[in-house]
C-alpha cells in the first residue's frame, strides 16, 4: 500500500497564487477540499490509502495554506471555488469527484454550482448550505472550535497562520450560503455527518440532502465533526460504495 508521506508535494501556478498539492493512486480522478484552519497533511492517512486503492487521489492546500501561497485578494468562498477551478484546469483534469470538509463542503457547493461540468459525483462531508439557513452550533462549541479541531489533526504544520486562519474565519462569516440553488445541484450527492457533531450539527446534511435532487444521506452513529478519523475505513468503505453505485 502506498506511502503517503513519502509522496512528494508539488506547486502548480493557478492565477495569482502557486497551490500545492499530492497525486497519488490510479483511476478516476477524486479531488478532496479540506476545511476550515487545514492543509493537505490533515486528512486521515488510512482514508487516503484506502481510497487511492480505486481512484487518483488528489489533495492540496486552499489559498494561503500550508505550502500554497496568497494575494492581497479578499478571502471569500467563491474565491476558494475559483481557484479549485484553475487547479483543475492547470493540471487538465476537465472533470472529477469531489468530496469537501466541513469548509470544503461550503467550497465544494460554490463549486458544483458554477462549474457544474467539472464534477461527476460530489461528497459533502460534516456540511452547511451558509447563509440564514445554518443550523448553528452552540456558542460554547464555536467557541472551542479552534481547540476541538486541533484535537483530530496530527501535528502543527496541518494548520496555517493565525493570519490567514483569521481570513477564512471572515470568508465563512461572509458568505450568504446557496440554500435556495440547492435544487440546481444535478450532480449525484453523498452527504455524510456525525449524528453528534458539535460544530455542525447533522441537520445542516439533512437540509442539503432534502433540497438536492439526487442525494444519498448517511448520518453515522457517535460520529463527531472529525469522523474520518474515528472511522476511517468504514468512511472510505461509504464514499467508495457511493462512488461506484
């Protein structure tokens, strides 16, 4: 099985930044979205294994992350959605599954609804449609938000700079969300939530899955924000299934 640390990390130039980013596995090409504070080491290295066994596993840093750099552009989630599309382009991947996280999922929507031609199938992952229509967490669990995530990733250079942390947290705040484009999604969707994630709650999924046309959803039982890591292979074993449905 392959090795992913030992993978090298390679930079491509996407407009006004360089993004970083590893390929690795064979077949049909699945790009993953991390979330909020993450970079590309984030992501659970059983889950990656597991997945590059049936596709072409592509993972890289969102703007201003890790090793990808950053302009004086205003953070926004659109912004995010543009430039997964010049990566793509840049790497002439002219469609793909996508699977976001938490963030990436916010991404991952901006993403499908602009450039619905670029992905075959979509996973959104511990998800909210932004806007009025989120359903919130509670204060003390946004509050801990930075301290929780910090518990599930696996050493310090998975997160970026206070900086920069700072501007997706505005990004966030500001984006009006796509409930009402729900109904536009054509692409087949698997919308996957922890059933006790604190940060967002599994009744954001439920609203997607409800207003997205083709949808599947999966609400793990004693999973939390993270549950990639707590199950990693039952996770991997869920979106293959999907994927090949």
């Amino acid at each position: 099985m392959i090795n992913i640390k030992s993978i090298k990390t390679k930079k491509i130039n996407v407009g006004d930044i360089q993004i970083a980013y590893k390929k690795f596995g064979r077949g049909y090409p699945l790009v993953l979205v991390m979330g909020y504070m993450g970079t590309m080491d984030c992501w659970d290295v059983t889950l990656l294994k597991m997945l590059s066994l049936h596709y072409r596993v592509i993972i890289f840093d969102n703007r201003g992350m890790g090793q990808t750099s950053a302009s004086e552009k205003k953070f926004s989630i659109k912004l995010f959605a543009d430039d997964l599309a010049g990566f793509l382009k840049a790497l002439k991947i002219k469609k793909c599954h996508v699977l976001g996280w938490s963030m990436g999922s916010n991404i991952a929507l901006e993403f499908v609804l602009k450039y619905p031609k670029k992905v075959n199938k979509l996973i959104l992952y511990a998800a909210d449609c932004g806007g009025r229509k989120v359903i919130q967490a509670s204060q003390k669990a946004i509050s801990k938000r930075k301290l929780h995530l910090s518990r599930y990733l696996p050493h310090s250079d998975c997160c970026g700079t206070p900086e920069n942390i700072d501007r997706q947290t505005k990004a966030i705040e500001q984006w009006k969300g796509v409930y009402r484009r729900l109904p536009e999604i054509n692409a087949h969707a698997l919308v996957v939530t922890g059933a006790d994630d604190i940060l967002i709650p599994s009744e954001n999924s439920m609203l997607i899955s409800k207003k997205i046309k083709h949808s599947w959803l999966i609400q793990i039982k004693g999973g939390g924000h993270a549950v990639m890591f707590q199950y990693p292979k039952g996770f991997s074993s869920i979106v293959h299934t999907f994927l090949q449905a």
